[in-house]
C-alpha cells in the first residue's frame, strides 16, 4: 500500500495536453482524480517531473493521483472508505487525449500487506484480534494499533507495519458479536490483556510499541501509563483525556480524565503528530500534552502537520467529514486534499523510522512477483 508508482506515457504527439485519469473502486463506490499534463519534445509525460496545468494536484508528484482521489456522486454522503477488513485497493488507469479520446488504460491493485505476511485471527479466553506476522521465526519487535473510537476491529494500520517487518496485532473493543455494545461499557482492564497475549508469543520479541490515530491514541497513552515494559508510543490526533462524545471532550479535560502522564515509565519514549487543520481536536492546543511529556522527563518527537484529523496511511482517501451513528451527525475533520496526502505518505514514513529506531529494525521483506493483469472486481448497482 505504501509503494510508490512509477507512471509514465509515450509515442505522444509533441506538446499536446493529455488527461490523466485515476478511478478507485472501493465497497463505498467509486473515487477519482485528473491531471492535464503537456508531452514534451519526444512525445513523452512522466508524472514524477510533470507539472499539472490543471487537475486535483498542482505540483509534480508521482504518487498525486493516488493522494488526491476525492468521493464522486457514486460515494453516498458521509461514507467513509474505512476499509477495515483490509481489502485490496482496485484502480484504473486512463489515458485521454486532448479531445476526449481513450487512449490507454491499466488496471492496479495496491495490497493491503506483503503476500509472505500472515494473517492469524484469534480468539480466545476473552481475546479477540488479528495477528500479522512477517516470514520466519522471529522474534520480531512488535507494534501494537489500539483500538479505533467505534470499537469495531479495524485493520487498517497493522498489515502496513507488518510489511516493513514488525510483527503486528490489532483488536476491537466494542460494538462486535460478544463484547460490549458501547464505550462506557468497556472494561478497561481488557485493553491490558491484548498486550500481556502479545508479549506471550514465541515469536514476539521484548521490544513492544504502541499506534494510535485519533481516540485510539488516547488508549496507547493510558496504556502506557499501565504497562512500562513498552518501547516506544506513536499517535496521531490523540486527546489527551477521557471522553464519551465529541462534544465533551473539552469539559473532560480535567485532572482526574487526563492521562497520568508521570505515571509512564522514562523507557518509553513518544512520538506525537498533531494537525494544524484539524477541524475535530484543534491540532495546535491538543499537541500540547508534549509539554506534560517533557516536564515528566520523557523524550518526545513532535511532528505538527498540515493535514485534517483523519491522517492515515499513504494513498487512503482523504475524509473532510463523515458520519458518525453514534452521534448521529456527520463530523468535520479537516484537511485540503492534496496537502492532505502529502503529509499522509510523509508521516508514515515518519512513523516507520521512529518504530525502528527504538523497537530495532526487521529484516525487510523479500521482492514479488507482481500480477500482470488485474480484473476490477466491480460493484453492483454503480451509478458510474
């Protein structure tokens, strides 16, 4: 999901305008983006170094059409593409010459996760998830995703680490056939028994970490007040207290909802990121619990960045505001498109290197063959 595309055209006519054309078909329906780019001299576009006229991005990127794929009237309002199961991603390709014309097409497929990583669901003695695990016996240092604010298992985020080579594990926390139907129901002691089920693994190593977008980010920094064994702590857009609606979460900022920031081991060292165009949890005042972490004496990285509050993995679609049943609204989260999946790909990247700088670095997975010819496995009932 994180490899960059090399996309390039030829046997053009000399300095004419042609559109790129990038179409995903995801379950919620289909998303696109464009660019108009100029052929040069030898009849030939390459999207690294070409410079849109026009279209969803503004300057040469090669991934731009991935980052900037924005919802068509396909996508009901307020849809999410969530993508919790971790299905591929499926793309067309399309070439159009300056009057309309089809030119080309290609069909992509972006994987959720390396084909030599293994996908073992479990459930057990009151433990419900999925584990990711790379080729081989390990052990492997491991990365924890915390739980996401609708509770429901989302592996969105750790197929992605498990192929940069960690060892990975995800879990839900409520609204899921035998567990709690909300929020307040949750017990706050089954977090804790996911991460001791972890570190009983043969093929986990002692260097655990943490990843959290949003609430989930709240829960790795209370469980790293739990739990001192931990390595390292990575969230994106946490609030840094308890809440049960969005439109609490201020009047919870308070001592006895916060976090107990010395209450977390010194070995555990953080990484923050905070949106500065965060429309859901103001990204400037909220990446302030940095200053709590620094008082106490932890080392902490700060990344503020010019993203929306939903900043997920590279190329996921960018989210302005989506529905929420629990609240029955749709919320704002922020964000320009382009700037957006800019930052996406950069701060994961991010990411990475700080989960390898203090949890070790895996040995990185072997090279594939890749499919030559993919089908778009299309939905019933497209308007497009």
């Amino acid at each position: 999901m994180a490899e960059k595309v090399k996309i390039s055209a030829s046997r053009l006519t000399p300095f004419l305008n042609y559109k790129f054309e990038l179409r995903l078909y995801s379950a919620n329906g289909i998303l696109r983006s464009y660019c108009i780019l100029k052929s040069d001299e030898r009849g030939k576009i390459e999207l690294s170094t070409a410079k849109p006229i026009r279209g969803t991005y503004l300057d040469p990127d090669p991934m731009g059409l991935f980052m900037t794929v924005e919802r068509t009237d396909d996508v009901s309002y307020g849809d999410m593409i969530k993508n919790y199961e971790a299905e591929p991603f499926y793309y067309s390709l399309r070439l159009f010459s300056e009057s309309g014309e089809l030119l080309d097409e290609v069909n992509l497929k972006k994987r959720r996760h390396h084909p030599l990583v293994t996908e073992i669901e479990v459930k057990q003695d009151g433990i419900w998830g999925v584990i990711y695990k790379p080729p081989g016996p390990g052990p492997f240092p491991c990365i924890i995703d915390t739980p996401v604010v609708d509770g429901r298992l989302c592996k969105s985020h750790a197929p992605l680490f498990a192929s940069e080579g960690f060892l990975s594990f995800c879990f839900p926390m409520f609204d899921e056939p035998g567990l709690p139907k909300t929020l307040e129901d949750v017990d706050i002691e089954y977090l804790s028994k996911h991460i001791k089920y972890v570190q009983s693994l043969p093929y986990c190593s002692d260097r655990i970490g943490l990843y959290g977008i949003s609430f989930a980010g709240l829960i790795a920094h209370h469980l790293a007040t739990k739990h001192p064994e931990l390595k390292a702590v990575a969230t994106t857009n946490g609030p840094g207290a308890f809440y049960t609606l969005f439109s609490d979460l201020m009047r919870r900022l308070r001592p006895e909802t916060s976090i107990k920031w010395d209450h977390i081991s010194k070995n555990i060292t953080f990484r923050v990121l905070s949106s500065i165009d965060d429309w859901l949890v103001d990204g400037v005042t909220n990446g302030a619990y940095r200053d709590n972490l620094l008082k106490t004496g932890h080392r902490v990285e700060i990344d503020f960045v010019n993203s929306g509050h939903v900043t997920v993995i590279p190329y996921n679609p960018h989210h302005s505001f989506g529905f929420n049943k629990f609240l029955n609204v749709n919320l704002g989260f922020g964000g320009e498109t382009s700037a957006h999946g800019k930052v996406q790909e950069t701060a994961w990247e991010k990411h990475i290197n700080f989960f390898k700088k203090h949890l070790g670095t895996p040995k990185s997975l072997p090279n594939y063959e890749r499919d030559t010819m993919i089908s778009i496995p299309r939905r019933t009932g497209s308007k497009l």
